[in-house]
C-alpha cells in the first residue's frame, strides 16, 4: 500500500505539471508532442461526435440526405494517425522556440509569477515571500546584498553584512516583492486580470454549451498565447518605463525588472 500511494502521488505530480507547462507555455520537448497529439485527437474526436449526432437525426425521422457519414470508421488507424501527426508537429514547433530563444532552457518564473496573480492569489505571495524572508531562506542573511570589493580580476566579491536588512536575504526578497507589486500594476491597469475561468468564458464567448469542455481546455494553446501576449505586454511597460527613467536623468532601473 505505501509503494501503491507512492506511485500515485508521482503520477499526479506529473499529470499535475504537465498540465502546468502547458499553461504557461513552458513543455519540453515530449510535453510539447504529447500536447500537440493530444490536441489533433480531441479535434478528430469532436469531429465524430458531430457526425453521431447528425445520424442520430436521421435516424429519428430529421430531412438529412444521408443516415451514415462514417462516424468512428477506422477510429483506430484515424487516431494514432492524428496523434502520430500532432507529435511531429509539436517537436517542429518546439524546435522553433528552441531556436527564438537560442537555449534549451526555460524560465518559468514569470509565466508562474503572472499565472498566480490574475487567479488572484497575489496576497498568498507575499505570505509566502515574508515568511521565507523571515526565516532567511531566500538568500544568504551573512553577506551584504549591497557591499562588494573587486578582485584581482575584477570580479565582485560580497563582504559580510552590516545588518540584517541589508543582507542579500532580505535585499532580495524585497526586490521580488517590488516585482510582485509591479506585475500587479500592469495586469490590473490595462484590464487583463482574468482568471483561468474567466479567460476561458472570454474564449467561448461565455457560450455555456461550451461549458463542459473547460476541464480538456488546456490542451489547448489558448492559455500559452494569452500568457505570451500577456508577457509581451509586461516587457513593453517594463522597457517604457526603463527608458523614462533613463531620460530623467535617474539611476537606470525599475521596480519589477530583472536588475
């Protein structure tokens, strides 16, 4: 039974992250294919159901020319086709972001940070960011965030710090918290504060037929193009606002960006 509740508990980490990178557009390479099969069997599928039903009309007296359209013909062969096809494509498309990134590696930190906030879940943040503050697992509580000396090869070295609030610990998670706060700001003044339910009702035009499909949706790339778009958006006022500052003649760098 341990080994049992063991295997399940993995299982649904996996399924639980898998759906997680496909929100926020972070899947590797399997994830990517896994996702793109996935997505061309649901259409082949709602494309069949749809054929059913049109038969089904026929059957029970409808005006339709035909009863029989072929729906589940060869279902087997049609499927693995499409999935074989969807997989393909999703290692194409992987390959493509591969290359606009010009790394392997993916940054989730700003997909999840963004993801958290709209689904209203800023202020468990902050909690979870002053706890850790508080405990010093954020960064190190010895050495100064702010005091540095050179090396012989110019290289930074930190010195010890002064006190506790200008070490690299609590430094640092007040910079995260500026980021949250910032992050905030941006979603919520230009109006995309929408949640993973409202985003999907917006998607369907609030079509409640469309209701029961909400919980497949994520196969879907609507998440990670609105997460793209939406990033877009964040680097732009970022880059804005870096550059008003610039011209302001204050020290280059605003609250909310990497520095």
């Amino acid at each position: 039974m341990k080994y049992i509740k063991k295997g399940s508990e993995a299982g649904k980490k996996v399924m639980g992250d898998f759906v997680d990178d496909l929100r926020y557009h972070t899947t590797n390479l399997g994830q990517k294919m896994a996702a793109e099969g996935l997505e061309e069997v649901s259409e082949e599928a709602v494309a069949d159901a749809a054929k059913s039903i049109y038969e089904l009309a026929g059957r029970l007296g409808a005006d339709t020319s035909t009863t029989d359209v072929g729906a589940w013909d060869n279902a087997f062969e049609r499927y693995t086709m499409n999935f074989l096809g969807g997989a393909i494509g999703g290692g194409v498309f992987y390959g493509k972001e591969v290359w606009d990134r010009g790394t392997f590696s993916v940054d989730k930190r700003d997909e999840e940070l963004v993801t958290l906030i709209r689904n209203g879940h800023i202020g468990e943040l902050r909690d979870v960011l002053a706890d850790m503050k508080s405990k010093g697992k954020v960064g190190s509580t010895k050495i100064s965030g702010t005091e540095y000396e050179n090396d012989s090869e110019g290289k930074p070295v930190w010195l010890s710090a002064s006190s506790r609030e200008t070490s690299q610990n609590d430094i640092i998670a007040d910079l995260i918290g500026d980021k949250i706060t910032a992050l905030d700001a941006v979603i919520n003044n230009n109006q995309v504060n929408l949640d993973d339910e409202a985003l999907f009702r917006q998607m369907v035009l609030s079509e409640n037929r469309f209701a029961r499909y909400q919980d497949i949706s994520k196969v879907t790339n609507y998440y990670q193009d609105f997460n793209d778009v939406l990033l877009n958006l964040l680097k732009a006022e970022s880059e804005y606002k870096k550059a008003a500052v610039t011209l302001d003649g204050t020290p280059e760098g605003v609250v909310g960006t990497d520095e």
